[in-house]
C-alpha cells in the first residue's frame, strides 16, 4: 500500500528530475549558440550569426520557467539538506548558462561586423583555438553537471587556467597586429571583444563545475584555488 508520503516525496522527486531535465535542455540551447557564434566567426556566416542572437529568446524563456519552478519548490516543498542544495545549484547555474548565452549573442554580433571586413591571413586561427578549448569546457561542464560528477567537474575548473593564459597570449599578439597596422585597429578591436566573451564563458564553464561541487559536496569552494579545491574535497586530478 502507498502512503500519502510516500505519494508526495515521489512527486517531488519528478519535480526536481524535471528541473534537472530543463537544465540540461538550456545547456544545450547554450551549447549550441557557441558552436554556431564560433562558426560564424571563423567562417563570415551572417545567417548563422543571426540564429545565434534569435536563439537567446529561447534560453531566456528557460531561464525564467526554471527559475519559477524552483522558487515554487522551496515555498512549497521546503526542501532540507541535499534537496535544497540541488535547488540552489540549479539557480546558479541556469544564471551562468544565461550569461554565456549572453557572450555568444556579443560574439555573433562581432562575426556580422567583421565579415564585413578584409580577413587576416591567418583567419582567426587564434580565435578559433580558444573557441575550442571554451567550448570543450562547456561540453565537459554540462556531462559533470548531468552526472553530478565532482571529478570532471574539477578537472573541467582546472582548464580555466589554460583558457586565460591562452586569452592573455591572443591579446599581446592582437595589440602588435594593430601597432604594425593601423588600419586593422577596427578588425582588431572586434577580435579582442570576441576574445574575451571567449575567456569569460570559460569562466561560467568553471562557475558551473563550482555550484556541481557545492550541490554534491556540500562544500562552497567559489574563490578557491584549484589547490585549495583539492585539499578541501581530498581529490587530486
């Protein structure tokens, strides 16, 4: 015989395995904006550029729907322990996917600017190695976040150190392109904006592994160190 307990703890475990569902779901949306927003900038491809940018009302609209949901959970749920910190995660993750479909929507709108422009001969060749390394760390992200896996999301955190050296290493290289020709400086400027909406979804990337961390865990490790992450969690990658 089921208990009315137990009807309602089952209903809750839908609730939140539906809001999980809706997470991974934006995470692909987001996803997918960077793929095209980096194809678009290596390739001139306006009307990919443009599917970018229509595409963010729709992780917007997720956003929001999965906001609502959790907030409607805590009010009436009242989640304890573990359950709340899941609800807490999911709240500062979708933020950061909405931020990085942000920064996709600034690197599309940099591609329409300079497919407009004389390429370089090198096409962007650093641009699309950082794109790479981003979007890998995305990808790595969302399969942490999927599989509640704190080793990958570590490993994933890690990786954002690798993505600001190689920002750094693309703007010196940028301001010499611009000091050898002053007539690039436009091109340049708008490389150097891509560049760093690239770096900063690596950084959403990391936040994510961090509220993967804290919702597992239980343990805050914002503002750590990769080494002061791995002596609190007692994990070395």
């Amino acid at each position: 015989m089921v208990t009315n307990s137990q009807h309602i703890s089952q209903q809750f475990e839908n609730e939140l395995e539906d809001i999980r569902s809706r997470v991974l779901a934006m995470g692909g949306l987001v996803e997918q904006q960077v793929n095209n927003a980096l194809e678009a900038l290596m390739t001139g491809d306006n009307e990919l550029a443009r599917e970018v940018m229509a595409l963010d009302e729709d992780v917007n609209d997720l956003e929001i729907t999965i906001d609502e949901e959790c907030i409607q959970i805590i009010a009436l749920r009242q989640p304890t322990a573990g359950d709340l910190r899941l609800v807490a995660g999911i709240l500062k993750t979708i933020t950061d996917l909405e931020r990085i479909g942000d920064e996709s929507v600034s690197i599309a709108k940099m591609a329409l600017n300079l497919s407009e422009k004389d390429r370089p001969k090198k096409n962007y060749r650093e641009l699309q190695t950082l794109g790479n390394h981003v979007r890998g760390m995305l990808r790595d992200a969302l399969d942490a976040f999927a599989r509640f896996d704190v080793d990958q999301a570590m490993q994933v955190a890690r990786e954002d150190q690798a993505v600001d050296s190689e920002y750094e290493t693309i703007i010196r290289q940028l301001i010499t392109y611009m000091m050898e020709d002053p007539r690039a400086v436009t091109r340049v400027i708008d490389m150097m904006w891509s560049a760093r909406s690239l770096e900063r979804i690596g950084d959403h990337a990391h936040n994510i592994c961090e509220h993967i961390i804290y919702l597992v865990e239980g343990k805050d490790v914002r503002h750590l160190s990769i080494e002061h992450m791995e002596q609190l969690l007692d994990r070395k990658i």
